[in-house]
C-alpha cells in the first residue's frame, strides 16, 4: 500500500494537507496556522517537519502526482469518516494512524488546524473515497440560548404567547373560500383582543402594558400562525387602535381605547385612495367644518377618490379617516377623524358606500374594501387632534404652527406600524428558511456511487449558498428591527425625523429581502415547495403585498435618501440648498480620499471577516452615493432646473443610496447586539453570520466597489469565494440556526418540515 511511503509522524498530516490544497483558498494567514501547529509538535522529527513545511510553499506547490498519492493513502485505509467527532478531521487522521501502529499516541495539535481553518466535514467528505456517517446536525450549538438572543428582554412574554397560540382555533388550514376564512380570522382577533394582546402598547389605563417591543414580536409570531392573522390583528390594534391612541387626546382614548384592545369596537384605518396611493398628502376626501352645525362632514368628491384596500372594512363599525381638513374656507391639511360605518345592527350608515375587494393574491383572510363618503356628518369632537384642533369658536389652532412639519409629525406617530410591517414579512421569510433548511436536511438527491446513500441537498455548495446567506440576513435584520423598535418606544425621545428615515429604508430592504427569500425556499424545496400544505405558496402570496402597503418600497427608499441628503433638516429647494451642500461637503470630502491599492487587494481572511472592513465599506458606499448625489442635484439647479425636475432626473441614485444606507444601518446595528454576547461560543457563531452576511451584500454590490476601486479584482474574486466558504463552515450549524428563530413546533406544520 501506499501508505508505507510515508513516516508515522506524517501520515497524521496526510488529510489535512490534502484538504488545504484541494481549496483554493490557502491564504498566508491559513499557511502561518499550519506552521505553527506543525512547529509546536514534539511527536514530529526534524526530518518530518522540514518535509510538511515544503509542502506549505505556495510558489512550490506539491506536484499533481504527490497529492494523489495522498488521496490513495486514505482511500485504501478503510477508515471511517464520522461527523458528530467533536473534531472529525484529526479524529480521522489519529484513526488512520492507528492503522499503522496500534497502540501508538498521537499528538493533540492538529485539532488547532482544524479549529482555526473552519475546516469542516462538508468541505471534504466529497474528496475523500471513504466511507461517512453523516449527521443531519451538529450539536455544538443550543438552538434555546439562540433563541433567548432573538427574543432579548421579552422572553417571558413571547413564551408565554407561544404556549397561548397552541389550541386548535390557531391551527393553520387551507382554506379557500374567504367568507369562512375572514370569519376564522375574525374569531381568532376577537379572541386575542379579550385575552389582552391586542392592547399590549395602549398605556395601563387602557388595557395595555406600554411595550411596543413586545407587540411587535407577537405580531410576528401571528405571521407563523397566519398573514392574514397578522395582518388583521395589526389594523385593528396597530392602525385603528394606533392611531387613537397616538393621534388622539384624552376624551378619545376614554371613549374608544380600551374596547378598541379588547375588539370590542372594530374599527379600520382608512388613509390610501385609489387615485393617489402613497401621496397621502394628495388625498382629495374632505373634511370640511361647518360652524352652523358645529360637525366635520366628510366627503368623497370623485369616483377614483375612494378609500381602497381597507383592512377591516366589512367587519368594522367605525374607521379613522384621513382627509384634508377645511376649516373656515381654509384647507389645514391631512387630519385624522373618527367616522362610524355602521350602526349596532351592522348596517351600513347614510351616506357610506362599502365595497368588498374580492379575492386577492393573498391575504384573503382579511376583508379588504372600498369606502366612498358622501356629506356624512360626525361631531367636532370625532376629530383626532393631538396636532391640530377646531375650538368651540370654530376657529382652528395647532401647536405646530409649520403645515409641513405637523404633517409629517402627524404621520411620525405611526411609523411603529411599518417596523411591524417589516417585522412580520421577516417572521414569513423565517419561516420559510426554516422549513426550506429541514426539507434539505432530509431530502437526498444524486450521488457519484450507486453503492452508496444519495447525499442530503443540504450537503451541496450550491444549496449552502442559496440558504445560508439567507439565515445569516434573517438574524442580521432581527437585531435591527429589534434595536429601532427600542429607539421608536423610547419616550424621551420627542424629534423621531431620523428613526422615519431609518425605518423607511429598513421596512424596504427587508421587505424584499423577505419576499426574494420566500421565493428562493419555493424554488428550493422543488415540486414540494409548490404544495399548498407545505406552505410557501401561502407565504409567498401574503407577504407580496408587503412590499407595498405601509408605504410602496421605491417611494420609502426615496424618501430615506432624502432623509439622509438634507441631514434630517434642511429642505430641499433652490434657495436652501447650497447651505445643505457646503455641509454634506465639510462632512464627506474628506473621508473620500483614494483607496490605497494595497488595500484594495488585501485578501487574507483576517481581514475579509473584520467587522470593521465591513463598516468602512458600507460606510464608504453610503457617503459617496451622497455626495456624488449632491454634486448631481448641485449641477442641475445651478443650470436652473427647477428641484422637483433635479429629483425626477436622479431617482435611480436615490434607491441606490437609500439601499446602501439600509444596509450599513442593520449591520450597524446588529453589531449593537454582537458587542453584547458574553458567551464566546455564540459571540463567534454570531460573528460568522455577520460576516457572511456583510461579505454577501458586498458582493451584491461588487460591481459598484469595483467601479470605484474600493475593492480590485482579486479581492473580489476572494469576497465570492468567502461567501461560499462561510457557508459551507455554517453547513454543520443550519438546523440549530433556523430552529434559533423560536418558531413554535405546532406552528411548523409544513409535511417536508417534519
């Protein structure tokens, strides 16, 4: 045999050097890991070491004849390959030394090649002829104290919630008729309504606890039991609920609030019209004052001018509209008003037309509809007027005195909604990972051996590269969601302008993310994935429409962009704007310098899975799609272009800086999260995820960086590279990860997740 060319002391190397060399990616970092290891190993003669060291010269790189040499060697060993070895590499390579000299101690150095590499059983047992006891999981890792991270400082309660949400009536089903289903939907509301989990972020008064946080993980556990669920649960207490309680004064939480958390009272939230969509400044209801009658009559002036995809619409008896204000011949701008639709028998007031949306993509549990007003008169007191008030003597008064900036304070209060928004669509992309990952941890496919067990889908590169990233984002954009619902809820905090603009950008990336992700599951899971009982058609249809309501994901990227162009202040307009760009120039010239190409090219895994590589290229993105913006705008008003034009002629910039920005907020974020694990196990797990998925979206962006010279051609060859491999590394860990998303086990209902 073979074997006997070599000596005892290098037979133990023997796979591993076959391994490093079978991967491309043997870096000077990796190469000085394997000196070290080999340096520190008293079991090895001077000969022995001189010979492995040759062999770690990349310029001299082992002949073809050498390496296959070493594949005979542990082809012909007979030695079984066992994953759930704590160390399956050295344990293999101590085995087929033991088949040399039995009885003979082996040194305990290698594992530190293998620890410090990541070398992994995916990244071998492919090259290896020998025979492998798979295992579908590793069991390094507890899905528990990764579930605890997600969950943060509301355990008990989503504990508790999960444990609530087990009962037949929450059992998901398919259903196709949307009478039956609105109605099971319906039963289920009114149930969590009466249990107190509609009401969780009303003040104590009103049946609440005040924790917004914690509504928001509920509202996402709703996306495991249902979307449309969810989404109902989210009008009813998150919109109309909401909006009383964030828009109103005392006398309308008295009257409303706490039948609104206990479904007592359904209501809608009826701001979008058919004509004018996310222009909710444009909407053209009126809510005009008449001082005679001392009532606000509103009033639908045009066909197209309805409110449309009202969630709640045929089940509620009341609905907050939103309509231009007109007191005393003025217009006031976009107010809020408490409206009844329908009386204690449920029948339709005088005055108000409401039509059924019909079926939908999706969703079909919630009972869209249209709603038109014609001169339907409601008390002065129905108006919401937090922001704005009409007075017993008719005359209007707000506080703010600006009609722009009331507008956009009036809409601030409800942002919380698109965090939850985001929130769900992302509860559905976790759900979907997790039951795409279990079918690929059972599901087998192909082989090179017909003698041989079919390899599991999960165990092929191309299948780690279409999931893995796609976990690793999941966590990064939790912590995310998670740390900006802290700074919304945060009371002491009265300007909220930055985290709108935030959560503008935020609820955009991850919506599509979320969309994209439940896409690539369907197309993962096969025939299978297409099955209704399975569930991924039913997500990806709920979720669609995510990407749309809460504000149309193009428009909200603008909107970020803008948010990030006039540094949350300035208004963008011919006069204001120079001010603006002497700022953004003091703030960004400098950090724009040319990137040294020594820098462009590094390429050892150090640094490529740095955190801060990571900050600075996103952040470097950011500010240059800033200031290269400004220049542009800059450019088109000094040849007299008027603003709105100059914004109509750089949209395209403007989505790419509001995606750029997005993205360098989660990561920021999710830092925030990662500097606080403790545990150094789970701090370097998390580490992974962070860099796989900073190392991924950089990639996405390649082109981009490549045109700028931020990255060269080598270290972009090395980022793809990385990618793969980290998520091969992860590969071991997939199950544990996607079990880490707490998705209750009665919620997974999916046959090819069991």
């Amino acid at each position: 045999m073979v074997t006997t060319a070599y000596s005892l002391g290098i037979l133990q190397y023997i796979p591993f050097f076959y391994v490093i060399w079978s991967d491309d990616l043997l870096s000077a970092s990796e190469i000085s890991v394997v000196k070290k290891t080999i340096e520190q190993d008293a079991s090895l003669n001077p000969e022995e070491k001189q010979q492995l060291m040759l062999w770690l010269n990349r310029e001299n790189p082992p002949k073809d004849e050498e390496i296959k040499s070493w594949k005979q060697t542990i082809s012909h060993s007979q030695i079984k390959l066992i994953e759930n070895d704590t160390y399956p590499l050295t344990s293999f390579s101590q085995r087929l030394g033991n088949a040399h000299c039995a009885g003979c101690e082996f040194n305990d150095h290698l594992k530190h090649i293998e620890i410090n590499l990541g070398i992994q059983p995916n990244h071998y047992n492919h090259l290896f002829d020998v025979e492998v006891i798979h295992e579908r999981t590793s069991k390094q890792y507890d899905a528990e104290v990764l579930d605890n991270l997600l969950k943060g400082s509301h355990g008990a309660l989503v504990d508790s919630f999960r444990k609530f949400i087990d009962q037949p009536i929450f059992e998901w089903d398919i259903d196709r008729d949307k009478e039956v289903f609105r109605n099971r939907v319906l039963e289920q509301v009114f149930l969590l309504g009466e249990k107190g989990y509609g009401a969780m972020a009303y003040p104590k008064d009103f049946g609440g606890i005040e924790n917004m946080p914690a509504y928001a993980a509920i509202f996402e556990h709703l996306m495991y039991v249902d979307g449309s669920l969810a989404v109902k649960f989210g009008v009813q207490f998150g919109l109309f609920g909401g909006s009383i309680q964030k828009l109103g004064t005392a006398k309308h939480h008295d009257q409303y609030l706490k039948n609104a958390g206990r479904s007592k009272l359904l209501g809608c939230f009826a701001m979008t019209e058919t004509g004018h969509g996310s222009n909710v400044r444009g909407i053209k209801t009126t809510a005009t004052y008449d001082a005679s009658s001392d009532r606000i009559i509103i009033n639908t002036p045009g066909q197209n001018d309805n409110k449309e995809y009202i969630g709640n619409a045929l089940h509620s008896k009341i609905a907050t509209v939103f309509a231009q204000l007109i007191v005393n011949g003025k217009n006031e701008g976009v107010h809020a008003i408490l409206v009844p639709l329908r009386n204690e028998k449920h029948e339709v007031l005088e005055g108000i037309t409401i039509e059924d949306n019909g079926y939908k993509l999706g969703l079909n549990g919630v009972d869209n509809g249209k709603i038109w007003f014609n001169q339907v008169k409601v008390p002065r007191e129905n108006l919401l007027d937090k922001y704005g008030e009409i007075r017993k003597d008719g005359s209007y008064f707000s506080a703010i005195k600006n009609p722009n900036k009331r507008f956009f304070t009036m809409l601030g209060t409800l942002v919380g909604g698109r965090i939850c928004v985001a929130r769900g669509a992302l509860g559905g992309a976790k759900m979907a990972l997790t039951i795409a990952v279990k079918y690929a941890l059972g599901r087998r496919q192909f082989n090179d051996s017909i003698k041989m067990q079919e390899d599991l889908i999960m165990d092929y590169p191309t299948h780690q590269l279409r999931l893995t990233p796609l976990v690793a984002s999941a966590y990064v954009y939790h912590f995310a969601l998670e740390e900006l619902m802290k700074q919304y809820s945060d009371n002491s905090k009265s300007d909220k302008r930055m985290i709108e603009t935030q959560v503008a950008g935020l609820k955009s990336v991850i919506t599509w993310f979320a969309s994209d992700t439940i896409q690539e599951c369907r197309e993962a899971c096969g025939g299978k994935g297409y099955l209704l009982e399975n569930r991924l058609a039913d997500l990806r249809a709920d979720v669609d429409i995510f990407t749309t309501f809460e504000g149309d994901n193009t428009v909200l990227l603008q909107l970020a962009a803008k948010g990030i162009l006039s540094d949350f202040k300035a208004e963008f307009n011919s006069a204001g704007f120079s001010s603006v760009l002497k700022l953004l120039q003091s703030q960004l010239s400098d950090k724009l310098t040319a990137i040294n190409p020594l820098y462009s090219n590094k390429v050892d895994a150090e640094h490529l899975y740095n955190p801060k590589f990571h900050q600075h290229a996103f952040n470097y993105r950011t500010r240059r799609l800033t200031y290269t913006l400004a220049m542009r705008i800059r450019s088109y008003i000094k040849k007299g272009v008027p603003a709105y034009q100059a914004f109509l002629k750089v949209q395209t910039h403007l989505l790419a800086l509001g995606k750029a920005y997005s993205v360098e907020l989660a990561y920021k974020e999710y830092l925030k999260v990662y500097d606080g694990i403790e545990d150094t196990e789970y701090k370097d797990l998390m580490k992974k995820l962070g860099s796989l998925y900073a190392l991924y979206q950089i990639r996405l962006d390649a082109q981009w960086y490549l045109e700028q010279g931020y990255i060269g051609s080598s270290k972009s060859k090395a980022i793809r590279q990385r990618v793969e491999r980290l998520s091969s590394e992860l590969r071991p860990h997939i199950e544990v990860l996607v079990e880490g998303f707490g998705i209750p086990d009665h919620c997974v209902t999916a046959p090819i997740a069991q």
